[in-house]
C-alpha cells in the first residue's frame, strides 16, 4: 500500500477482492488465499479509471514492482466490485502500521463475496465454495444483501439469485 500511496498520492484505498479477506481475518482457510494480486480502488476521486491505469503501470502485473516482491496490485474503478450499496458500514478500516496516515477499507467478507458472485468466474466459484464449506460465508448473509447491489456491471436480479441457488445446491450434503 506504500507503493500505491507512492504512485497515486492518495492515503485512503478500498481494497476488494481476496486482499480484503485477507487483511480482516485471522485465520484464512488456503483456499481462500491463492493471489497474488491486491485489487485496489481509490474512493472519491474524480476519475478513477486513469488513476486505476496508474496503479496498473507502475506497480501491476510484469512491473518491475512486481518482479521484485512476488506480488502486484491491479488498479479498479469505483464499478469494477458489485458491491451492496451500504457496503461501507460494514467495511473493516485498517490502517498500515508501517505507514502512517495510510488506510484500507475492506468491505466485509459477504460482500466482497457478492462481487466474486457477479463476477461469476470459475476462479470466483471456486473461491465462494470453498468460503461457504469452511463457514467464512455465510450465504443467508449474502441474498440478503443482494437485493442492495446497485452496480450498472452487475447481473440482473433474477440472475444473482439463480447463481445463490447454485452455490446452495453445490453445498448440499452428498453433492460434488
């Protein structure tokens, strides 16, 4: 985040995607952990998408950023994450101990959980299964929360609750 804060000149980001889960849980199941980018957001800028290509250039993918820690960060719109609307009350603010002044939001578990739904990848499938069999998830929590997704990128309604009928009939006992 150093290195973001370095490039943007900003001090607050929103991190979404398994970055989050990462910097709020204690206890991270592995399959929950395979990444090795950080999606970040910069909040309340007046256009995100160029500062999203900034962050992509300089400490992205085949950056020499990325060639000297193993890891790199992808830069994301403020549309890129389907969050619930109201995500922000329930963000977890976590600020950097080596570096003053700077802080993550993460959004909680759930609702980066809705974006990994909408976005609906086999990686994303993979990744909510396997939080929804270990008790990361909760998928009450989510279709709860889905109505509240107010993303123009986001899939229909009756297609978010096709796809929470899916991962609930995928978690039945005696189903593979």
């Amino acid at each position: 985040m150093r290195a973001a804060t370095g490039v943007t000149g900003r001090d607050t980001f929103v991190i979404v995607g398994t970055g989050a889960v990462i910097a709020q849980l204690k206890t991270v199941p592995l399959d929950l952990m395979e990444t090795r980018e950080i999606d970040i957001s910069v909040p309340d800028v007046p256009d995100g998408d160029a500062i999203s290509d900034l962050i992509d250039g300089s400490i992205g993918e085949g950056s020499p950023f990325d060639e000297a820690f193993g890891y790199d960060a992808h830069g994301v719109g403020p549309f890129t994450a389907c969050l619930p609307d109201d995500w922000a009350t329930r963000a977890v603010r976590y600020a950097l101990p080596n570096s003053p002044g700077v802080v993550c939001l993460c959004p909680e578990v759930n609702d980066i959980a809705l974006s990994q739904l909408c976005a609906w990848r086999e990686t994303d499938r993979a990744w909510l299964e396997a939080g929804l069999s270990t008790g990361v998830l909760s998928l009450p929590a989510m279709a709860a929360r889905a109505t509240s997704i107010g993303n123009p990128n986001a899939p229909a309604p009756d297609e978010v609750d096709r796809r929470l009928a899916a991962l609930s009939d995928r978690l039945r006992p005696g189903r593979s």
